[in-house]
C-alpha cells in the first residue's frame, strides 16, 4: 500500500505545484542512447534521459523477485533493452520496475568528484550498480532519508550519491527503480551544490512572495475587518506549507523523524487544510451568501472534501487489511486527494463563471487565477499521458500559475472592497467609459496598422524570395563598392604626399635649405612608387581576369631566390621592431619559376605578415623540399585572422577589418593575386591561422617541368634578368614627427596651437611642416590620444583625419563639439573620401570646415587662418555683450549654456568677496588652465577680468536704482575696499561712482555734466 501511495504521490505533486527547479541544461548525446557520456567538462550538467537504455521488469506483477543485475547482464535480457530518445523518459507504469543502463568514461581530471543525482523529488528508492571495465561493480542502495551523511554525497539534498569513476576508465551503470520518471543527471560536485542553492534561493523568493502577500492581507484585516482577506491568510499560509513539505524543507527541518506513511500524512493534513481554506476564501471572495445562495449552500456542503485525503491516510494507516483488496479500489484509494483537489478546482472555477456571467466584477480575478491553475494542471496531464514532452512549462507551470492565482486573488480582495466606492463615483465611470472607446478606436487603429503591416511583411517576404538569386551579386556589388571607397584612401593619401610637397617646392621660396628639398624628394619618391605598386596590382587582376598574363618560367635556385627577397624587408623588418628569419642556408634547390611573379607572390606575404606583427613579434619563412613539390610557408606572431574568414581570405575585395577605424590600411587585393599567381605556376596556397597567435600561410610549388606547358617555359636566350621593381616596402622611412612636448619649448610663444591628429605617421608630419611656420603644432596618432591631449591642452584649431583607428575624425569631432571644456574649438576634417554622406556626416555634428585628399598646402593654410580669425571676431563680439549685459547675449547653444552656468555662478557669489578664480572654477568643474582658456576663447576676458566686470556692472544697476550708498553698494558686490572699488568703476565707466549715483533718475543730486 505505501509504494501505491508513492506512485500517486507524483500527480498530486504537479496539481499542487510542488515542483520549484528549473530545468537542468542538457548534454545531448552525438549519436544516440548507445553513445558513451564523456565526462569532461565539470561546469556542465550531463542528462542522462537520451543516453539511457530501458528494460522493465514485469516479475514484481508475477509475484517473482526482481531481476537481478547477473541476469539483466545476462545475453538473454541484455538485448531486451530499449534506447531511449527522449530527454527525461517517462513511462506511464504502474506495475512494473525498470533497469536502467548507460555507459560512461571519466576523461576528466585526476581529483574530480562526479555526482548522480535525481530532478525527480518523487523518484523513491532506488539501487545503483557501477561496472567497471575490468568487472568490478559498486553497488549502493538509495533508500535512506534519516543517514543522509552516509546514504548522501550532499546531505542536505536527497537522492544524490557520488560516482567512484577512474580518470580515462570506462564504466556501465545500471539503475533499478520504481518510478516513472527517469530524470537522473551527473553533475561534479561543486556545480551540483551551485545548482542545490540557487534553487533554495529560488525556492526562498517563491516563499517570500506568498509570505508577503499573507502579511500584508493580515495587516488589511485588522484594518478593514473583512473576513476575505483572513481566508486568504489561511489559503496562504496552508498552501505555503504543503509546497514546503512537498519540496522536501519540512523533511529537512525536523519530520524526517517520521515514517514514509506519517509524512503523506501530514501532506494530506496541508491538503485538506488547503481545501477547506479555498472554500472559505471563495466563498467570501464571488459573496456567495448574498448573491447566489443556492451556491453557497453546496459550497458548505463540498467542506467534506477536504475530509478525503485524511480519510485515505486513516485507511492506509489502520489495520484494515486494504493491501488485499482489488486493484481498482486500491487505485481509487490512492487517486483520491488528487480527485477530490481536481473535483474542488472545477467546481470553484464554475462559480466564477457563473458570477462573471452575472457581471461581478471582482470574478475576473478569480477566474483569472483559477483558470490559469486548471490550464497548468492540464498540461502537467498532458505530459502525464505522455502527449508532450518534459519541459519548464510542465514541471513549474503549476507553481508559476499558483503565484499568479495568490496575486490576483489578492487584487481582487481590494477591487471587492474598492467596488462600492468606484460605483458612487458616476463622473470617473463616465471618463472610464470614454476611455475605453478611445482604446476600442485605438485597438482599432492597431488591428487595422497590424493588418497593414502583415500586408507588408507579405510583400517584403516576397521580395526577398524574388531577391535571393541576386544575393550573391549584391554582395559582391558591396564588396566592390567597400573596395573602392577604401582603394580611394589608399590612393589618396599618396597622392596628397606627392602634390602637396611638389606645390610647396613650385611656389615656395626659392632659397628653400637643400636637406629640406630632399626630404621632399624622397617623400614624393616613396609615395610615387606606392601608387605604382598599387596601380600595377590593379592591373595585374585584370590582367589575369582577363587571360592576359602568362608564365615566363625558367630554371631558379628557389632557395637563393628566397633568401634574397626575404634579405630585402631586413630594413622594413628593422623599423617596425619585428625580428624576420628566413629559410638559411641549404642545398640548391632547382626549380621552374616566373621570378617576376613569385617576387610579388612573396612582396605580398611578407608584406601583410610584417603589417600585422606588432612590435616585438617574429616572423619566420621556411622552405622544403619534398620528392615532387618544394614548401614555402611564411609564418607570423601577429593578430591572427577569425574562423569565420578564412573561407574568404583569398576573394577579390575581401577584408577581415573594412570600417572606417581599421587600423591596417589595404586594398584587399593582395592575396587575391596571390592566389592566382600561385595557381598560374600550377601550385596551391593555403592559410592557417589562431586569433592572437598568429597565421601561416602555405605555398606549395611543384617541381621540375612536367607540369608546364611549352609556351609556359622562357625562351632559352630571353634574358634572365629579374624585375626591377621593387615593393617599395623595405625602403620605407618615417619623417620624424613634432610630438607634444614641443608645447612647452617657447613659453613666451603666442601663436596660435593646432592639434593635428592622423595615423600615418608621414601625412601627419607633412600637415605639420605646412602649419608649423604660422601656428604652433602639436600631433598624434590616434584619436583617443588626440581627445586627451585636447581636454589637457585645449588647443585653438584641431585639424583631424576622417578614417582612423579606435576613434574616427567623427567621433573625435563629436566628443569635441558635445563637452563645454573643448566645444569652442575648430575642428577640420581631412578625408580620402569626397562623397557627400560623408561632408554631411561631419559638418552635422560640428565640423567647422572639410578638405578632401589630395589638398593644396596654401588652401589649408588659409582655411585654418579664416577659422582662427572668424573665432577671434566672435570673441570680440561676446566680450563686448558680457560687458554690457549678462543675461542678454546671443551665441551657439553649447557655449550658451557655458556663459549662462558662469553668470549664474558669478551672481550667486557678488556678496562673497572670498569668490576668486579656484572657487570658480572648482564650481564649474574645471581646472583653471581649462577656465582661463574657456573664457579667453569666448570674452577675451580673464576669469579676474570677468568676475570683476560683471561685479561692476551689477553696482552700476544697483547705484541706478539707488539701492543704497556707494558704501553699502561696494560691499553688496563683494568689494572689501571702497578706493579699490572707486578706481575700478572709474576705470569701467570713466567717472567715479559718487557721479553715478548723482545721475541716477529721481536722485536729488547734480546730474554729471555732459
């Protein structure tokens, strides 16, 4: 009688929604309930449900003992087993036991203590049997609730035990349990104990909640003295309990000193004080007595349903002889609570229907509550039946819907008592009635927008079908078109570095120093030869797009070939601190081969491995020899590439990094001509590469001859002489560069600063050398720095480059015009790009003026001196509207702000005559160079200068309005000295304050004189 008791006691757990843990994450199986689970990764939890295997054993229903776990092994029930698909097998068995069987393979680390553990609080007793490969077996019986220090790896949890795996070894484990639900996971022990308490913290917050509600219906009681709100008390609080108790936490705390029987027991004792409880409250909640009195009547009468769950214990308890009774009474015996808690919910939610029908208002809440109970249970049935599978929904909708039926049955407690107040008040109603045909128009409205808008989502799907055979043209148009936009930055920039020196040396003055000409020369050179290589690489796809370009190969030391092209980027290497190796020495080794094409094959690999080392790395280039094929791999310590683009490394226009703030410049051509000048020599490149390790790529060329076609081969008097061009890369020199301490060489300098901000080093010291002569110049190389440097030394102008690494000229520029310290400054924008998004983009958010690449030195030159002048005319011009009147001044709404803070600041202090310029600027939140520079740049006024002339001003407007004495007028402003106050206004106004105060209208003195 107690296993049938335990059987049912699983349904009624879901109808009272006893079950408070989340769903374990899986670890689905690779290829079915046959697979071994590798226990690997300790912070994962490892569900068993599609690795088990099951046999049920029907000899307790014979009358025979079990099977053992000799003859489960036996070749006779082995075979009988069938795997499992599901994760969390549930077989709707009422009879028979079940052996469980799955294999396991510790691949973890030495020390790692795994756990078995149950998600099935109604699991029961059950055994375990770990076989191992060399036959031994541990056997444990899970069945002891009071030993749990010696039945329990955690003993504050049930049906958990610990697996003594081996580290590499593998084991078969067997189950044999009574229940239906095999929901058994292997977790290690600390993710286990994890799991343990979050759901006791979910477990307290749940409780929490129902604690909070009763509490605060309590205090509404004796408030209110309405017996509604004391039946929810006691519907709580029972109901509180019997999740307690079913949970496990009453056991925990005291009643694991009871038998099995004693313990259903006092659950059907909470249940039947459930019951009861919910008749009482509902009962007083739909006012039954008043409204439907009939009801009411056969509401007192179902009060004797809570007597059944006690009823049933008393017959499982007393010697009554029930275990010889037939099956179905035995059934109906354990199935009682939970029909009499199923016959309760749909007689109550009856009621409700029947009060809602009626048009009782607080009934929406009811069956509202209700109704969402009586779905969870349904679909807690419906998994019970095996029509759906275990999930969250099944396991905790009961208690979630629980939670929601306490709250609202709660909310309409007070709409109950609220509901005759509301009904006198016929002007709200009103208002609600047209409130709600607002909102029927409205939901009107939103159909009819909703409807419009599957309309359109139709059409769109539809386009998008009708699309996709283009999709692979539009993406290769985008590829295009992001390949131009950056290929006219790469372009250019040399461009700019070519014809901004050669004007300055066409017009400049013709004394210019010799070391100075050929710094200019040489920057021309430099560049001149970039745009070549880069012009040469364009045409060189289109040659070979087009079948023009073919192999001129002849007989090469490949080795000696190598090791001299490596010799040549020594410098480049050199220069950005990177340490190059190449293959060494060794044999000859022959091979046919353009040279001119490998040249370029290898200028692009140790081209893009030096650009993407950073400074300290290494790159390595290796050549072997194999029986048909020689290697060539060349391997660096750089970034590294990302999975996901790898596939793609080698298609025309593609780049890992195409935003405007990469920090690597390129066409994304390079490796494309790689690829097919490889392939032109009949060989293959490939590329492996680790994010933050670095990449390796693989050239294999074949050798001898035999693989190339008679026009494929030199002509055996075609000079043999390599190409002269040259990469361009190995030679390459930075102009040295003015850097931020130059600020501080001339103190006595007062030119106006200029921050120029660019990373490339040569275009940032050319804008230099074409400013350095007129203005003071400061430069950096990337735009964080830049933002910095600004905050601290607030320059006049900023001249800025549009594409920059980490933070572009747009952001720098929006930083700059959105922070009232830096809003004043200029700031122009350089750029490669000449469309109009991009102008607009920039003056949008501030930019004073925008030159596009390549400029003429003399245009920026004027232009930085048109922007400097224009800002000393505006400061000019506020200076004199500061003087004249605080409140009155017309200017840009960021420096507006700035002055009216200040004025505000400096009014606030007029009697405070301890108000000096630290007191100022601590309450502007500046420093004082900050302050000083601010108000320099906007009244070309001192912060001295500007407290004092808005302190005179104001004892001009009091002496005005003869607010007092010259004296007492003085002192109001905050001036302690009366001559020092007399010199001042004379100097402000030209005649000393007495006179001021004499030409006051309405004042009895002498007027002054004209």
């Amino acid at each position: 009688m107690a296993q049938l008791f335990t059987r049912y006691r699983c349904l009624l757990l879901a109808v009272l929604s006893l079950v408070c843990c989340r769903l374990p994450g899986f670890a689905q199986p690779g290829s079915g309930a046959s697979s071994v689970v590798l226990l690997r990764d300790t912070a994962q939890t490892y569900n068993l449900g599609p690795y088990w295997s099951l046999l049920a054993d029907p000899r307790p229903e014979a009358g025979a003992s079990p099977l053992t776990l000799a003859q489960v092994r036996s070749a006779r029930f082995a075979a009988r087993f069938e795997p499992s698909s599901e994760a969390v097998p549930d077989r709707n068995n009422t009879g028979a036991g079940y052996w469980l069987r799955c294999r396991l393979r510790n691949d973890g680390r030495a020390g790692t203590s795994w756990l078995l553990s149950s998600q099935n609080s109604a699991v029961g007793p059950f055994e375990l049997f770990l076989v191992a490969e060399s036959g031994g077996v541990y056997h444990r019986v899970i069945d002891d609730e009071k030993n749990r220090a010696g039945s329990y790896a955690v003993p504050s949890h049930l049906y958990n035990v610990a697996l003594p795996l081996q580290p590499g070894q593998e084991y078969t484990l067997y189950l044999r349990c009574s229940s239906r639900l095999f929901w058994f996971d292997i977790r290690e022990r600390a993710v286990l104990q994890q799991a343990y308490q979050e759901r006791d913290l979910r477990a307290t917050a749940y409780f929490s909640v129902l604690l909070g509600l009763a509490l605060y219906n309590l205090l509404l009681f004796f408030s209110v003295r309405d017996r509604g709100y004391l039946y929810y008390v006691l519907f709580t609080f029972s109901f509180g309990l019997l999740q307690a108790h079913m949970m496990g936490y009453l056991r925990r705390w005291g009643l694991y000193v009871l038998s099995e029987i004693d313990q259903m027991g006092v659950e059907f004792l909470l249940l039947g004080g459930t019951m009861a409880s919910s008749i009482l409250l509902d009962r007083s909640f739909l006012d039954t007595r008043r409204l439907l009195p009939r009801v009411d009547r056969l509401l007192r009468r179902l009060l004797f349903l809570a007597v059944v769950p006690l009823l049933c214990y008393a017959l499982q308890r007393l010697p009554l002889g029930v275990e010889s009774w037939p099956r179905l009474a035995l059934r109906a015996v354990g199935f009682g609570p939970t029909f009499a808690a199923l016959l309760l919910c749909l007689v109550l939610l009856a009621v409700g229907l029947y009060q809602l029908w009626a048009g009782f208002r607080p009934a929406r809440y009811f069956m509202a509550g209700w109704t969402l109970l009586i779905v969870a249970i349904v679909y807690f049935y419906l998994r019970v039946l095996g029509l759906v599978p275990v999930s969250f929904l099944t396991e905790n909708g009961v208690r979630i819907a629980s939670v929601l039926e306490v709250i609202l049955l709660s909310l309409g407690l007070a709409d109950r008592i609220n509901l005759a107040r509301q009904e006198r008040q016929a002007a709200q109603q009103q208002a609600m009635a047209a409130l709600q045909e607002k909102d029927e128009v409205q939901q009107k409205a939103n159909d009819a927008l909703a409807q419009r808008a599957q309309e359109l989502q139709k059409a769109y799907s539809e386009l998008q079908e009708s699309l996709r055979t283009t999709g692979r043209l539009q993406e290769l148009d985008e590829l295009k078109t992001r390949f131009f936009t950056n290929i006219s930055h790469e372009l250019r920039t040399p461009l700019t570095l070519i014809i901004g020196p050669l004007e300055e040396l066409l017009s400049g003055p013709a004394e210019l120093a010799p070391a100075t000409r050929r710094e200019r020369y040489g920057l021309m050179h430099r560049h001149a030869s970039r745009l070549l290589e880069l012009i040469n690489q364009l045409l060189y796809i289109a040659r070979l797009e087009a079948g023009q370009l073919r192999l001129r190969a002849r007989r090469t030391d490949l080795r000696a070939f190598v090791e001299q092209h490596v010799a040549a980027f020594d410098s480049l290497a050199a220069t950005r601190g990177v340490r190059l190796e190449g293959a060494g020495p060794g044999p000859e080794l022959p091979a046919f081969i353009d040279r001119d094409q490998l040249e370029k094959v290898l200028a692009n690999l140790l081209g893009n491995a030096l650009k993407f080392t950073p400074r300290g790395g290494q790159v390595r280039v290796g050549l072997a020899a194999g029986p048909e094929q020689a290697v060539l791999t060349v391997q660096d310590s750089g970034i590294g590439i990302p999975p996901e683009h790898l596939p793609r490394i080698f298609d025309r226009f593609h780049q890992v990094d195409d935003s405007a703030t990469r920090q690597y410049e390129g066409s994304g051509i390079g490796l494309t001509l790689v690829r097919e000048l490889v392939a032109l020599h009949h060989g293959t490149v490939s590329v492996a590469s680790t994010p933050g390790v670095g990449s390796t790529f693989t050239v294999c060329l074949p050798l001898g001859k035999a693989h190339l076609k008679p026009e494929e081969l030199a002509p055996v008097d075609e000079d043999g002489r390599e190409s002269g061009e040259q990469s361009g890369k190995s030679g390459e020199q930075l102009a040295p560069l003015p850097t931020p301490d130059a600020a501080g060489r001339e103190a006595e300098d007062l030119r106006p600063l200029v921050l120029v901000v660019d990373d490339h080093a040569e275009m940032r010291a050319y804008v230099a050398s074409c400013l350095q002569v007129e203005f003071r110049v400061l430069t950096v190389g990337e735009g964080e720095a830049g933002l910095r440097l600004i905050t601290d030394t607030v320059p006049d102008l900023v001249v800025s480059d549009l594409m920059m690494p980490v933070m572009n000229g747009l952001a720098l520029c929006r930083h700059l015009k959105s922070d009232e310290r830096t809003s004043h400054i200029p700031v122009v924008l350089l750029t490669a790009r000449s469309g109009d998004d991009s102008r607009l983009a920039g003056l949008e958010l501030g930019a004073d003026d925008y030159l596009t690449k390549p400029f003429r030195p003399r245009e920026l030159q004027a232009r930085v001196r048109n922007l400097l002048r224009q800002r000393e005319q505006l400061r000019q011009r506020y200076s004199r509207e500061v003087t004249l009147q605080p409140h009155a001044i017309s200017i840009s709404p960021v420096e507006e702000v700035f002055l009216n803070k200040a004025l505000a600041v400096v009014e606030a202090h007029f009697q405070d005559a301890e108000f000096d310029v630290e007191v100022f600027a601590s309450e502007l939140a500046m420093s004082r160079i900050q302050l000083y520079r601010k108000l320099k740049a906007l009244t070309d006024q001192s912060p001295t200068d500007f407290i004092r002339t808005l302190r005179l001003r104001r004892a001009a407007q009091l002496l005005e309005a003869q607010a007092g004495t010259v004296a007492d007028v003085a002192y109001q402003v905050g001036f302690q000295s009366l001559s020092y106050f007399s010199r001042a206004f004379r100097e402000q106004y030209g005649h000393p304050p007495s006179e001021h105060l004499a030409a006051a209208p309405g004042s009895s003195r002498e007027p002054l004189s004209a």
